[in-house]
C-alpha cells in the first residue's frame, strides 16, 4: 500500500536455493577444465501459442573450474551450444529436466580447431527507406549455424551503434557466414538485416542494411450514418513473428481530428487491426476491422462505429446440487469493467444494460458464480439484440485444501492472503 506524501519501505525475501539447477562441465580433449567458456542455453518451454513452443535463450559462461550452472524453473527440452576461441564449436542436445528432484548432470569436451583460423572486418552502411544514413541504429552480427535460425549465434558483445554517416566497423570477425541485424531507434520501427556476408580471408569486407520500406494509414472515423467523429480515440495493432525476436507488436494510438480524421505513418509492412471507444459507459465497442497496408503505399480507409449502441440484459437463477436456491452467491459477468451482483433469497440475479455488441458481434458474455462451500461455476452466454438472456448456475460443494505457509528456513509466516485459482484462470492471467 502506497500512501501519497510518504515512503513505503519493502522487504522481499528470496529463496535461498532455487527451484533446480542444471549443472556441467566443459573440458578439453585431455580433460583439462575450460574457463570463460561462452554457453548458450535454449530452452523450449512447453507453454504454446497457437501450437508453437515458446523459446527462449540466455547465455552463460564457465568459471574457473570450467563449471557452469542455471536455473531450471519449468520442465522442458533444454540445448546447449558451446563455442570458445581455439576449439570447434559444439553442441549439446536434449537435455530433458522433468520433475525429478535432481536435475540432470552433463560434460562436454571440446575438440582444437585444426585450421588456423581465419578472422576479418566488416564495414557496413546503415540507411533508411529513402537511402539516407542513420546513425543510433544498434548493430549486432549473427553468426550463421546451419539453416535454422533459432540455433544461429547472436554476438550481443561485439553489438555497436551506427555512428553521424550511419556506418559501423566490426574488426576480427572469426571466418563464417554472417548476417548483420539492425535495431531501430524507434519500437515501432521493424529491424533491418543484411544480405549474408562469408569471412573465408583476412580483408574488409564492405554491405548495407536498409530498413524496409514503411506504410501509412488515412483515416476517417464515423458513426453508422456516416456522420465523423471527433475528439476520440482510435488504435491500432499487429503482431509480427520473427525468428530473431520471436513475437512483437506494434501498436499506435491517435485522436480523431473535427472531421473525424486520423493518421498513422511509418508502419511497417502487415495488417493492422483497428480500434476506437465511443464512450459506452459499459463497454468497448470495437469495430472489428482490419487493413493492409504495403511499404511505400498509403491506405485509405473509413471505420464505423456504432454511437447508439442497443443494450440487454441477462438474468438467472443460483441452484445447489439438490436444486435449493443459493442466496448471497457473488455472480461476475466480463463487462469493462467487470460487474458484480449478488442473489437474492430465491437465487436470482440481473444485469441491465449491457452492449449487445462487442468487437462488432452479437456480444458474448461469461457469467460465474462463486459461493464458499461450493465449487466456482461459470456459463458462457450469447445475447441477441432485443432479448433477455437467461441462464441457469449450478454450484456443486466444493474440495478443501488444507496447507501452511513457510518461508525458506521451515518457519510458519502468519498474516498472508492465500489464493486459489483454478488452473484455467491461472493460464488465462
């Protein structure tokens, strides 16, 4: 709790041992501990969105003892790619972490490279859309392992901004295939990457990274009689998945002019989904809508809105498992914001007014009742313009869960709220 025009102190204590560590070694060929070895660790979660597995990488590097140790916190599929100057480059696959209490345990021995290697500079021009130079853009070369990019080695340390002419120097590059990635100043820019550049010699190499071509959208807001709308807010958004930084999004937010007009420029390329309020005390209304816009190329477009927005409204009836009705139940329905009400003694509830359209539908609405004693309930409910919705909740008694709060030493902790959530809402945020 923060109080205005005075300090809140905080003690927040943190585990002394983590949830589990995955431990190992790296050695040479004669088994000689390897340090300041750089290992990169890949995790495949398996959390999914829209059937993918979530990757994640962070690296690490061996102490003196040529020991490495993270910390595991889900269970998962995790790869190592091990890489030090001197040695081949190698690569650890499949290191499963399930749900024993020992993580496991892994050593690697590096082979010498047998080749001298070769190291080179590149010189590269950084330029806009239009071919000027542009300076304060974040270099980084990635250095090409195979044809999976999600395995390629992302060389954060040797990362450089572009200077006043938009160039940037990158000297002793060990020989391979590189590609150079650029980093706008501007989240709402996309990143830039070069052709494939092959160190195979010592010399300088010179390319270009130019940023895509960007796009804009002119816009005018209005309601279903075509009448502008001024003085509101209309946004946009898209997600963009890309290989080098997985899933980001792009959004923007602009106020309609007097005659109702709004403007978004320099988007990258994709389709962008609109939003706007009209100012519906109990809801968002939404239009739906969508565009594509190309780099290079402005799109026109009108978004309706209805301004007028009909209502309804949903009642219902809170039964127990023996059809007893159930007074006092809490019973929640997803408006914006979220509404509350509790039934009477005969069980009932009613909600008025809500919108009977969301996102541009026909609205869709999740009623949950939740009682102590008994076990949450939740129905979904879809309303049709000009009719009463009705629904029926039954709450079947509820399980008891039973536990005590320690903290890391065993010792109870008093004075804490505890929740529990079911698995679905948890998942869902």
């Amino acid at each position: 709790m923060v109080e205005a025009g005075k300090t809140t102190e905080l003690t927040i204590v943190a585990p002394k041992e983590p949830p589990k560590q995955v431990r190992g070694k790296v050695l040479d060929e004669e088994g000689k501990p390897l340090a300041n070895v750089a290992v990169r660790i890949q995790e495949e979660s398996d959390s999914t969105v829209k059937g993918r597995r979530f990757l994640v990488y962070h690296q690490q590097k061996t102490n003196e003892a040529g020991e490495l140790s993270f910390v595991v916190y889900e269970v998962g599929r995790y790869n190592l790619t091990i890489s030090a100057e001197g040695f081949e480059p190698s690569r650890v696959e499949g290191i499963i972490v399930g749900d024993e209490k020992v993580a496991p345990e892994f050593v690697v021995k590096l082979k010498r490279a047998k080749a001298v290697e070769v190291k080179g500079d590149v010189e590269i021009k950084v330029t806009s859309e239009n071919g000027k130079p542009m300076s304060k853009v974040w270099v980084v070369p990635v250095k090409k392992q195979g044809e999976d990019p999600w395995n390629w080695d992302w060389q954060f340390e040797r990362g450089q901004f572009t200077d006043k002419e938009g160039k940037v120097r990158f000297s002793g590059l060990p020989a391979g295939d590189y590609i150079f990635v650029g980093l706008p100043p501007s989240d709402n820019l996309p990143i830039a990457q070069s052709q494939t550049v092959s160190i195979a010699k010592p010399g300088t190499l010179k390319t270009t990274l130019s940023f895509p071509k960007t796009g804009k959208i002119v816009g005018k807001l209005v309601d279903e009689k075509g009448k502008p709308i001024a003085g509101e807010a209309v946004g946009i958004l898209r997600m963009e998945e890309s290989a080098f930084i997985g899933f980001r999004a792009y959004k923007e937010s602009d106020i309609t002019r007097s005659d109702g007009s709004f403007v978004f420029d320099g988007l990258p390329e994709g389709t962008y989904m609109f939003s706007s309020s009209v100012g519906f005390p109990q809801g968002l209304t939404t239009t739906g809508q969508s565009v594509f816009v190309r780099g290079g190329e402005t799109v026109e477009v009108t978004v309706r809105v209805r301004t007028d927005m009909p209502t309804v409204s949903i009642v219902g009836e809170v039964f127990d498992d023996k059809g007893k009705p159930v007074q006092g139940a809490t019973v929640l329905v997803n408006s914006e914001p979220m509404l509350k009400t509790f039934t009477d003694e005969n069980g009932r509830f009613a909600f008025n007014e809500l919108p009977a359209f969301r996102f541009g539908e026909p609205a869709t609405y999740w009623v949950t009742a939740i009682k102590q004693g008994f076990a949450m309930r939740s129905e979904t409910v879809k309303v049709e313009e000009g009719k009463k919705a009705e629904v029926r909740l039954v709450l079947e008694p509820g399980a008891i869960i039973e536990g005590q709060l320690v903290d890391e030493s065993g010792e109870p902790i008093g004075g804490m709220l505890v929740y529990a959530v079911p698995l679905e809402l948890a998942c869902a945020g």
